[in-house]
C-alpha cells in the first residue's frame, strides 16, 4: 500500500510539472501573438533583487563601483518646432503679387512701395513619370556608295530591351528596398499606360543580378572575409521551386558582418551547415565568430580554430518569456543579465564622452570587463544552479529551456571577458537583417 502511495504521488508530481510546462507553453503562445514584442520590463520590479544599480564610474578609481541613484527623472523635451525642408531639394519659385489697384494707401492715397516679402514653403509632390527617349542615331554614307556609317547609341542590359537601366534600378530598389511585389508593380506600370509583365521585369532582374549583384557580392564577401571579427545571423524566406511551380520551399538569407559594419548577404536553399561551412571556408584560421547558438557553425569552428563567442541578447529573451508569466524565481536572474547590458552601456557612455577611438574604446572595455564581469558571472552562475535545484523547475519548462541555453552556450557567452573586442550581443546583426524579414 505505501509503495502505491508513493507511486501515485510521483506521478502526480509528474503530471503537475507536465501541465505547468503546457501552460507555460500556451501563454507563451499567446504573448507571441497578441502580447508586446519589445522585450521592456520595468526596472522598479528588480531593484528588490540586486540592490541598486551598478555603474562604472568615469571618474572612480581603477576597477571602483559605485552605486548610482535609483531614479533620475527625466527633464521634459524643449519642442522641436516645425522642421524645415532639407536645403538639397530643389526650390520652385511661385510669385504672389499684390494687385495693382490694392497698392494705394487707404489712409493717405499715396502708392505703396516694395518693402521686401515673405516667404513660405510647402511640400509638393511629382509623381514617377515614365519618359521615352529616342535615340536617333545619325547616317552617313559614302556619295560613291561604297559605305555606310551609323552612330553607335549605349549598350542596352538585355539584347533588343527596350528598358533603359534607370528602369532596371527603380524595379530592383521598388523590390529589395520597398519589398513591392512584380505583380503590383506591373499594375502601377499599367496606370501610367505601359505594360510591363512581371515576367519581364523578372528577366531584367536577373540580368541585373548577372551583370552587377553577383560581381559586387563577391568583392564585398572578400572584403568582410578580410578582417578577423565576423557576425552572424539568418533569416528564412519562403522560396518558388520555379516561375511556373506551385510548390514552395524555406530557403535562408546568412548575414555575416564585420566591426567595420560592412555586411554581405549569403542565400542558402536551407539552414545546412553547409551554408557557412562554404562561405567562410577562405576566411582565415583563427578568427572569432558571434553568433547564436546554432549548431550549424560547429564543423567550420573545429576546422579553422574559430573563436566562438555567444549572445546574451538571446539568452535574456529566454529568460524575459519565463518573466512574462510572471515567475518571481526568475527574477533575480534576468535582474543580473540587465545590470551586465546596462553595464555595456554605462561603458559606451564613457567612451563617448571621453571621445575615445575604437581601438582605445576596446582597450577600455576589456580592462574594465577583467575586473567586473568576474564577479557578476559567478553571480549569473550560482543564480541558474539555485533555479535548477527548484522542484518546479523540468527540462521541458520554459524555465528549464532558458537555464538550458545559458548551461550549453556558457563558455561562449562568458568569451566576451577576454576581448574587449566582442559585443555581448549580435542585435545589430539583427537589425542589419530585419529588412529581409520586413519583405516576406
């Protein structure tokens, strides 16, 4: 009978953490679909957790921390006013006049003089104009009839096109910059009076790519490969097996860039790791990769001796969805990995009101990372072995996925200690990447 008991109370225990972690699931779902997207949690509730705030003093000693106030309120914005119209746009000028019969002076009688005038600007909008230009090209023949010679007119992309490349820029920007689909720029063509199938601009688009995108991609991508400091992210698209197909496929959009801020974009039919396996096969050995942590990156880590550095951007996501249903166990947490963002901050402060360079700003990063992040790791750590030790806390919880993460990213994450260099995050990889996701 007792073994029975004891039976059901484990399953018993074990159905409640299945059903929290289903519930845990559920309203995660649910704050995806209908919660906030920015990740923002007021400060006020974590104070109970960390004690105030740290900072890195500009002025304070070597390694010293001070504790700064806990609220600072913000001085109220001065009004920016109207603002005016940028001085590179071109003016038209509009004269008003005062009518003649209205120049006399209703007091005395005498004629008014010009005394100067006012002037006001209104924003006035030309719509695109398709214009034909025809390119007459001269003859000359030879009195005798032995020859004749005719003026060469420009090379056109497309044999026989009747587009010139000033149409073949405007229908790659409307696409890859604007995200407007062939099938409704065809319909804005058709307004003006021109008919321009999508399967033609689909052709110009491709002469496009082979006369100018591939060339320049390949100079960027050597470009990029040339420094030692990479990031990297990737975003699905869904792609067309074919113009005339009907099925679909998810192909990926790799996005690698370097401290310079250059980017270069990499189209993969799927997230392989043969992907950046390829493209950073000529980059040089020994380099520092950041990245999330996808497993994909891991055969061309081991084959070039590749520095991998983790995100704490994604960790703190993870953490931030447990916060969101309102779990006070993990608070202490999430309040450590924002005192170390804010510490990223605080540095950069500094920088820039020092008006440090790059190369200095790193040097300054990593002296004062060596002294704090020490300390503040060893907090992060003991505070994911007490929420492991939970009873409520499984592997398959939300909690448990997050604590899962930070354990198996843990020597990554913990990499930007040793290079001042390394961003603790890959957020402007993101941002740099967004629109991609803006297009699908």
């Amino acid at each position: 009978m007792d073994e029975l008991v004891a039976r059901l109370i484990r399953e018993n225990e074990r159905l409640a953490r299945d059903n929290k972690a289903l519930r845990e699931e559920l309203a995660s779902i649910r704050a995806g679909m209908f919660g906030r997207k920015r990740e923002h949690i007021d400060p006020n509730q974590l104070l109970i957790f960390q004690g105030g705030q740290e900072a890195i003093s500009d002025d304070a000693g070597e390694g010293a921390a001070i504790v700064v106030e806990r609220h600072v309120r913000k001085k109220k914005a001065a009004g920016h006013g109207r603002e005016s119209f940028p001085d590179h746009l071109p003016r038209e000028v509009i004269e008003h006049d005062v009518p003649e019969s209205d120049r006399i002076c209703p007091d005395c009688g005498d004629a008014m003089k010009p005394m100067g005038e006012d002037v006001c600007e209104r924003g006035h909008y030309v719509p695109a104009t398709l214009v034909v230009r025809q390119h007459r090209k001269k003859k000359y023949g030879c009195p005798k009839g032995h020859c004749v010679k005719t003026a060469a007119a420009p090379a056109a992309l497309i044999d026989r096109c009747k587009y010139e490349p000033s149409v073949y820029a405007h229908i790659a920007t409307a696409k890859y910059c604007d995200h407007v689909p062939l099938h409704r720029m065809s319909g804005i063509f058709k307004r003006h009076g021109v008919n321009l199938p999508k399967q033609t601009m689909w052709d110009m688009l491709v002469r496009v790519d082979e006369l100018l995108a591939q060339p320049i991609l390949k100079v960027m991508q050597k470009e990029v490969l040339q420094t030692t400091f990479l990031y990297a992210d990737e975003t699905p698209v869904t792609c067309r097996y074919g113009p005339k197909a009907k099925g679909t496929f998810q192909g990926y959009f790799w996005l690698y860039r370097d401290t310079d801020d250059r980017s270069v974009c990499d189209f993969r039919i799927s997230r392989a790791r043969d992907g950046p396996t390829n493209f950073l096969a000529s980059w040089p050995d020994g380099g520092t990769l950041i990245a999330d942590g996808y497993s994909g990156y891991d055969e061309i880590v081991a084959a070039k001796g590749i520095v991998r550095a983790g995100c704490w951007a994604h960790a703190r996501r993870k953490i931030f969805k447990v916060a969101q249903q309102r779990s006070r166990d993990i608070s202490p947490l999430l309040a450590l990995v924002d005192r170390l963002f804010g510490f990223e901050r605080a540095l950069k402060k500094i920088a820039k009101r020092r008006g440090l360079t790059r190369v200095d700003f790193w040097h300054l990063r990593f002296q004062r990372r060596r002294r704090y992040y020490g300390t503040l790791f060893a907090k992060i750590r003991e505070q994911v072995e007490t929420l492991w030790s939970l009873r409520t806390t499984t592997a398959s919880s939300l909690t448990g996925k997050a604590l899962t993460y930070i354990d198996r990213q843990w020597e990554r994450l913990t990499q930007c200690r040793a290079d001042g260099r390394i961003e603790i995050h890959n957020n402007d990889t993101e941002r740099a990447i967004r629109h991609i996701a803006v297009g699908r």
